[in-house]
C-alpha cells in the first residue's frame, strides 16, 4: 500500500477546487478596492518620462521613490478585513485618534489576472466603502486611499496540501505629498 502524503509537487484539479472555492469566498464577502498600480519613476521634476520600471528604487539611500508614476487605468479588486474601533491616544494633552492602518486579504490568483503581478509596496488602494459624505462643509464626498506598505502571504492563506492562496497587504493612508500626484493631482485645477 502506498504512503499517504497530502503534499504533491504539482497543481491538481483538488488545487483548482480549493482555489476556485478560496476566490468565491473573497469575491462574494469581500468589499471594492479601486488599485492605482505602482508602474515606476519619473526621471525629473517635469512628469515627461517614467523611470526604469515598478523594481526601481529612486533614492537607495532612503529607499524610497518620490516621484512616483501610476498607471491611468484604475483596476477594480474585492478583498476582505476585519473593521476594528478607532483607538483613541490618551497619553499626551487632549484626545487623539490613533493612525489606523489596515491588512487586507485577497486572492492571489484574481490579482495576478487584474494587474499583471501581485500587489506590491508602492501601490494606492481606494475604498469606496469608507467614502466620507457627511462633510462639515457639505463638500464633495471624498473616498479613502491608502498606500500599500507591506505584503505576503498570510498563514490562513495555506489550504491542506500547502499550497498558498491568498495574498495579504498592510495598509497605511496616504498623505497629499508630491507622491502621489497621479492621483491626487498638484492642486493646479479645481478638481485637484
């Protein structure tokens, strides 16, 4: 009688089952996140070209890009989290709501057929979901962006015969810094 090992080196069609049932699950409870994709760098201030693609890191002695370029198209995704309270910072003078950010889980498979490649630090992510429509100015409504910081495969993320399917973001919010002028835009236009 053989050994009975739930490992295989190859995708079977029960990795195809359990994948296919993973990403209904996200799709079906999970909410919209509209991804600005990450392409690159500009190589100067004048927004003309575009730096040596997503991998390139503009200054190595910070390890950041400042003068970031995204992609036009807007790229529509569902990915699931878990709402938490707002904390709130008691130690210093007044009431402080603690910086949030979030971690959000997609499936892995669904990105690499929207984007192209799974989501990456650099990227922004939209929510429409927490879009804020009670203004104190009665304003425009304004959705959430948040930049993605770090990314991996989280640990429920693995089924029975190990291998992974999901794909799991931290998130911080994103500040309005020449960053992010794709999609923030400079300020110059009303819409801005």
């Amino acid at each position: 009688m053989p050994r009975l090992s739930l490992w295989n080196q190859h995708k079977t069609n029960d990795h195809n089952f359990i994948d296919n049932l993973v990403g209904e699950s996200i799709n079906a409870g999970g909410t919209g996140v509209f991804v600005h994709k990450y392409i690159g760098t500009y190589k100067d201030d004048t927004s003309s070209s575009i730096g040596s693609g997503d991998t390139y890191i503009q200054d190595v002695l910070f390890l950041e890009n400042r003068d970031r370029k995204y992609d036009q198209n807007i790229y529509e995704l569902r990915g699931a989290y878990n709402i938490a309270d707002p904390e709130f910072d008691l130690t210093q003078f007044g009431l402080f709501v603690a910086d949030q950010g979030l971690s959000m889980t997609f499936h892995m498979n669904t990105i690499a057929e929207v984007l192209g490649r799974r989501l990456m630090p650099g990227d922004v992510l939209e929510l429409p979901h927490l879009r804020d429509d009670l203004l104190l100015d009665g304003g425009e409504a304004v959705n959430r962006f948040f930049v993605v910081g770090d990314a991996g495969r989280p640990a429920e993320g693995y089924d029975a015969r190990w291998w992974p399917h999901l794909w799991k973001v931290k998130l911080a919010n994103i500040t309005d810094s020449p960053e992010y002028r794709d999609i923030l835009g400079t300020g110059a236009e009303a819409d801005d």
